[in-house]
C-alpha cells in the first residue's frame, strides 16, 4: 500500500511527560489570499508569538498599518523554483504577548540539548528584585536545530508543574533558530517557592537523524508599580498525588487543566483519521475517530471537552507544509479547563479527593494519550473552611456514530457528542455563591479514501460550548464561550510519487462575559492555516523537488482592542507579512 509506506518513512518519534512516541498523517489547502479568509472568535490569557531573528518588524496590534504593499522577504531575485536546502525561520501570526513597562527580571530555567530521551533536571529559585507579586510573568523559549530531524515533543515542569507544552519545527539542513512565547502568570503561586525543574524534548539522534535540539528557556517577572498593579492569579496551584487531590479547606473556585495531546507514533496521533472495523484503513479505532476528554471527580463525571486536533510539524505526510508557519497550536499546546467550583464544596472536606482523565474512543490498551493535570484554586481569605455541597450533574447521552459506506471510494461518516451540566454552591464569607457550568460537544466528520490509500481526504468540524453562571457576588455573572475547531485536508499520492497535501485547519472562539445582562467583556478569535505542497516520495532529500505555499491569519478582536496579521511563503520563503486592524 503506497501510503502506508509513506506513513512509515516520515514516522518520527516525539516524547512527553512519561513516553509518547509520534509524527504526523498525511493532507493541506490551497493557501486563501488575506482578504478571503473571514474573520471571527478569541485567544485565552496563554498567548504565544513564534518569532524568527530575521522576521520582518511588525506594526503593534491596534496601530495602523501600511498595507500599500505586502512585506517582501524573498530576495531581489524572487521566490525561488523549488524548496532548496534553507527557508525561513518558524514564525507564527499569533500575537506577542504584551508586556507592561515596569522592572522586570528574568531567570533561565532550562538550558539544554536534547539527543534522547534523557530529561534535563535542574533547580528554580524565584527572582530577587522584583518583589513576590508581579504583573506579569512571560515564559520564552529560544531553539535552535539543523540537520536532519522528526518533530518532537515536550514539556517543563517546575515544582512538578506543567507550565508548557510545545513540539518542534522540523530543519532545514543549514540550520534553523525559533522562539516561542508564552503568559505564564497563571502559576505566580508555583513560582514563588524554590522546585525542581525537568524538562524534555525526546529525540533521537543517530548517522540519519542528525539534528540536536539546542533549547534555552527563560522567565522574566514584570514587578507592578504606579498604576501597573499585580495580576489577579489562583491562590494555589496543585498537582496530583498518586491521582488524588487535596484541596485547601477554604477553596471557593476550583480550575482543573489537562495539557491532553495524542500522539505515540502510532494512530492516537490522528485519531481523527480513524476508522472501526469492518472498514478497510491502515488506521484503527473500535468506535471510529470521536474523541472526547473527561475528567471524573470520585468516579463521577465532573467535566467533558473535545481536544484540538493539533498537526504537528511533520503532519499529514508533507513536512514541507510546516517548515515555515506550523498549524495552529503546534509550537504552544494549550491545555483544556475544567471548572469544578461546583465540586468545591466536596472538596473542601479536608481528605484526598480521587481525580481521573480519560480519553474516549481510544481502543481498549491502547496507548497515545498524555493528560497530565494541574488544578487551580482560588481561597476565601476570610474563612478557614468554606463547606457548599454539589446540587446537580447531569449528563446527557454520549452520541459516538460513525457509518461505513464501501465503494470505489470507501466513506466513514461520524457524528458525536455530549451534554454536561453540574451545579453546587458554597457559604463563603461574602456569602452564599452558586456556580453552575453546561458544556455542549459536537463533532462531525467525513473520511473518503481509495484503494491503498492513495487519496486520503477529512472535513471535520468540532465544536465545544462552555456556560458558566455564577450567582452571589452581586449581580449574576455569565460567561460564554463558543469554540470552533475545523479541519478539510486531502493527500494524493500518484502513480509517479508526488505525493500532494491540501489542507486548511481552523481555530476559533468566541468569548461573552456578562454581569446583571450587561456585556462586561468580549473577544473573537479566528486563526486558520491554509496550504498546499507538493514533493516526490521514497526519494532522497536532495531528488525530492518540493513545491509548496502556505498562509495564516490570526485575527484578535474585541473589547481589549484589535489584532491582525497575515503571513504567506512560497518554498520556503516569506512572501508577505501583513499586519492591519
């Protein structure tokens, strides 16, 4: 089967928390110019730039740009034929993160190569000289790779929290730099104390795999002052022990994250390709591709979500899709929330609490998935114990079809989906505060395929719709938030191997808050790759006349201002990089 053997020559190997294995499927779009791809929906407190040492300057967000003409970044000659043996470095069209004009002081917290699976360990120590309560803490990691490599993945713990998440960018084999930033305010209350640190990006590097992944992690603390005061973070931030959790008895909000990825090198990494006998696919699931990620407290459901169907940089059988600009999330892998303030109550009774994660329609034994957890908590100041009790879970039924349809071209088509709605209240000291949180997940896909898998395409959308109504701190308070996570790629392998992607991926949100019916704040995100490249298999490198183009645009909006930014290459090279609003 022509694919599998495709499948299996860019198989690579990535790593995490324990040891998940993976590189990426096979598919791409042909890339839409800035004005055709609409915008909409909104980005989370965890924003990440990617930003090469050679990218062109860019216009700060909420500031007019001169779109009289598109950034150049090829040469005076022009874009070149083919991919040659160097493009430009990764760069994303994500927003930096903002950073107030105080004092700050940075910390190098990992400085490392990766030729293994060995984790680097060191310590933390909590900056001196900018006090214990900062504004803002912003996570960079620069790295550099050249060579020949698999994307990997990896994780940084401090304190025996997971505070990032990433992959890698594949190399070209004169070398590539990336960075990568992220807020990490969040887990102020992690950074306060001294930890241990243990990082890793697994890798393997051997006479054909040669690229050494060289990393350099950094903190740097924003102090507040004059009107720049501290950010507004969880009290406490928790992990697991031997899977149970312990609460301080004062909780009154309760956050639980899962940094869940599937990878494994094997199907889990593209679960969403998957297909349930008696379907003829080189990939197999019980239940077809519906996934969903549940988090149970005590044994009882407590939290659903879908998880983002991340391509890593060697996705979809085409490395040369992602040289440049990687998918969406790629470089920071997000983690799914949980709000379990209705569980608060239960708790905060003082005794460890049984907390579970589990990934459904992963086949029974099978490996591929990483849920670790961190829980976020926030305290009542004033009282020693806040008591509550949980009032309401109620979960509708989980809908996980999926239908074969056999023929010239062979067909699974699935739908999926879920309900979850729990409720509880606690006896704070500005009193009784009643939480209630209603999840909605759906999913739709439809997979055609040939014989051999020579042509392999999906369209799947995937939506998850979060409420949270909070009633006893003055007016009702609601949040809204609409995600949207879309995917229409196909791969064609043809008779004399060129083997061709198209594929364009979605990542978007809508976010409402409102108090007493009054909108207090909102935002839209919409960020969407689109590409298309072409490359003959089962060469060597240097024999395999790469052709591709790519695009993204990122596009921020609401009540905190406005972003946007087009970035668009061609083999390799930037051809625009646009920013306007």
């Amino acid at each position: 089967m022509r694919r599998r053997i495709v499948m299996s020559m860019l198989a690579g190997v990535i790593l995490s928390a324990s040891t998940f294995l993976g590189a990426g499927p096979a598919s791409a779009a042909p890339p839409a110019d800035a004005a055709q791809l609409a915008a909409i929906p909104a980005r989370s407190a965890d924003q990440v730039a990617a930003t090469p040492r050679d990218a062109p300057s860019e216009t700060p967000a909420g500031t007019a740009a001169d779109t009289s003409a598109d950034a150049p970044a090829a040469t005076a000659a022009g874009t070149p034929a083919e991919f040659g043996t160097d493009w430009h470095d990764p760069l994303t069209a994500a927003p930096p993160v903002a950073r107030p004009a105080t004092k700050s002081c940075a910390v190098t917290v990992a400085e490392a190569q990766f030729r293994d699976f060995t984790p680097y360990r060191g310590a933390y120590a909590p900056p001196s000289g900018c006090g214990d309560r900062w504004s803002k803490v912003v996570l960079r990691l620069d790295g550099k790779v050249k060579g020949r490599q698999f994307d990997r993945l990896g994780y940084l713990h401090i304190g025996g929290v997971e505070i990032f998440r990433t992959s890698t960018p594949e190399p070209s084999p004169d070398g590539i730099e990336w960075s990568v930033e992220k807020d990490v305010t969040r887990y102020s209350d992690t950074f306060r104390r001294d930890g241990d640190v243990e990082m890793l990006i697994g890798n393997v590097v051997d006479d054909t795999y040669t690229g050494v992944l060289d990393v350099k992690v950094t903190l740097t603390f924003y102090a507040q002052g004059g009107a720049v005061k501290s950010a507004a973070t969880p009290d406490r931030v928790l992990t697991l022990q031997d899977g149970t959790l312990t609460t301080p008895r004062n909780s009154e909000r309760v956050v639980a994250e899962v940094y869940a990825t599937g990878s494994g090198g094997g199907c889990e990494e593209y679960w969403y390709l998957t297909v349930p006998d008696p379907a003829p696919y080189s990939c197999k699931a019980d239940k077809g591709p519906y996934r969903e990620v549940q988090i149970k407290v005590d044994g009882q459901l407590a939290g659903i979500a879908e998880p983002f169907p991340t391509v890593w940089t060697g996705g979809w059988s085409n490395p040369f899709l992602w040289y440049v600009i990687p998918g969406p999330r790629a470089f920071d892998i997000k983690p799914i929330e949980y709000d379990l303030t209705p569980y608060a109550g239960l708790l905060n009774d003082g005794r460890p609490h049984r907390i579970d994660v589990s990934v459904v329609g992963v086949p029974a034994g099978q490996t591929g998935w990483s849920t670790p957890v961190n829980v976020l908590v926030w305290q009542d100041a004033k009282r020693a114990h806040v008591s509550g009790a949980l009032t309401e879970v109620r979960a509708g039924d989980l809908t996980n079809s999926s239908t074969y349809t056999p023929g010239s071209e062979e067909r699974l088509d699935t739908v999926g989906g879920h309900r979850l709605t729990t409720a509880g209240y606690v006896d704070t000291s500005h009193g009784r505060v009643r939480t209630t949180v209603r999840r909605t997940l759906a999913n739709t896909s439809a997979h055609h395929w040939t014989d051999g898998e020579n042509t392999d395409a999906l369209k799947a959308t995937w939506t998850d719709d979060e409420t949270v109504t909070v009633d006893g701190r003055g007016p009702v308070g609601v949040r809204r938030t609409h995600r949207t996570y879309t995917m229409d790629g196909t791969t064609t392998l043809a008779a004399d191997d060129r083997l061709r992607t198209v594929l364009t991926l979605g990542d978007r949100a809508a976010v409402d808050e409102t108090r007493g019916g009054r909108r207090t704040t909102w935002s839209r995100l919409d960020d969407t790759y689109a590409g298309d490249a072409t490359y003959t298999a089962n060469v060597p490198r240097d024999q395999r006349h790469a052709v591709g183009t790519t695009s993204e645009r990122y596009q921020l909006y609401g009540s905190d201002g406005c972003y946007d930014r087009v970035l668009v290459t061609a083999q390799g090279v930037l051809t625009r990089d646009r920013s306007d609003c």
